[in-house]
C-alpha cells in the first residue's frame, strides 16, 4: 500500500476511531529534525496527562510482518498516548493532544528523560477527491474480545476495506478528533453510526485491488484498565 493511499483511506477509520498510523512511535533522526522543524514551547502544554486504559493493536501486512502498537486512552479526553510494542524498539512515548494542537514525543537520552512539543499535522489535508468516491455498506456484526461489533465495507475503484468497531467500550478517539475535524462526521457514516455513538475500532482489513497480494489486517488483541500519568517535571524539554 502506497504511503499517501495508506494515508487517505486510513483518513476515514480516523474520522470513525481516531487510530492514527501517522503518530508513529518508532521515530530515527529523520523524523526528530521533522518534528524540530514544528517545535512548540514546553509552556504550552498542561503540567500532566492521565490515562486510565490501554487498547493494543496489532497490524499485519501481507509478508506475515506484525507490529505491535501500544495506545493509552483516557474516557472523553481530546488526547492520547501511544508506543510501539516490540522487541528492540526504541522507548518512545508520544502523546498527541488536538485541544491544544500538539504533540509530545518522549525518550530516554544518556539516562535522562527527554521531550519535544510539536505542531498536530492537519489530517484533514489528507482526505482528497478519493476518499469522495468511496461507497459504504453495513455487513453482518460480530463478536470480538467480548464486544458487540458492527461491520461496514468501504470500497472503490483502488481498494476494499471491512472494518469492525464497537460503542461498547468505555474509551475512543471520538474526542480526539472532533477537536482536529471541527466536530464533524463524514456524511457517508451518517447512516451507519448514531450522532451520539463513540466507535472504536476492532477490526480492519484492508485489500488493494491494484494489487491483490497487498493486504493489511488490524485486530485490537487487548482492551483493559492500565493506569499511566505523564508528568511534565519528570522530563527536560528539547
């Protein structure tokens, strides 16, 4: 799947869920300077964040490569934390905070804790005239980790998508992104998700029919109660 298209389409579940592949937790030095680029002073942001949940997700690609990723949530926060669950990866923490348009990303440097504040990236700015010609459907529901899950089908010219969410958990992303989407759902989910609903998703594979070997499959494996509060003392600001 094409960085952009994986963008795009991916767009969509983000204005459903809020799940943001863009806020990697794995970051190199390429993607440090980026973030430099957009600093923002420490000032702005609040002196800690609280998260009462922690939803992982696991991502397959169609070599059989799994990645897992770590979010932490807290019930209607317009913010979430996020790492990257996997041997060898490098301790990265990020939050991203859409009240206050920014992101912090956290890492340990010569055995101190470190942090850099950034601009939020405007998402919208990733949805084009594709996403416009994407025709939604409701599929049969089903059971995942215990939830009640609904199904839809999104499809087009390029790709098929069948996803899974639920409005049964006690956390989402809805609030995240009401604050980076000025509040509105796309008018294709208007039908299938009720004003009031706050979906999370469960469940996504994803087909391009470009190129039927190229495939991604996302599935929550874990949704509990975890406790973490990101203290901004704790840390020295970049």
């Amino acid at each position: 799947m094409k960085a952009k298209t994986y963008f795009i389409y991916f767009g969509l579940i983000v204005s459903l869920t809020g799940v943001v592949s863009a806020q990697k937790p794995k970051m190199n030095m390429e993607d440090l300077m980026n973030l430099s680029k957009n600093k923002v002073d420490a000032s702005k942001i609040p002196d800690k964040y609280t998260f009462s949940w922690k939803y992982a997700m696991q991502i397959t690609s169609d070599k059989g490569k799994e990645i897992v990723f770590d979010y932490f949530l807290e019930p209607n926060a317009t913010y979430y934390g996020a790492n990257m669950n996997k041997a060898g990866a490098s301790a990265m923490f990020m939050i991203m905070d859409t009240k206050n348009n920014i992101s912090i990303s956290t890492f340990g440097k010569d055995g101190k804790k470190m942090a850099m504040v950034s601009k939020v990236p405007d998402y919208s700015k990733m949805v084009d005239d594709k996403t416009k010609k994407v025709k939604y459907k409701a599929i049969p529901s089903k059971k995942i980790l215990g939830f009640n899950c609904k199904g839809m089908q999104a499809t087009n010219d390029e790709m098929e998508m069948v996803l899974y969410y639920t409005t049964e958990a006690k956390v989402s992303f809805t609030n995240v992104f009401k604050m980076n989407q000025n509040g509105g759902m796309p008018d294709v989910f208007k039908d299938l998700v009720k004003p009031n609903e706050k979906p999370l998703l469960m469940e996504m594979n994803y087909k391009d029919l470009k190129n039927k070997s190229k495939t991604t499959t996302m599935k929550c494996i874990e949704l509990n109660k975890e406790s973490y509060t990101f203290n901004k003392s704790d840390y020295k600001f970049m």
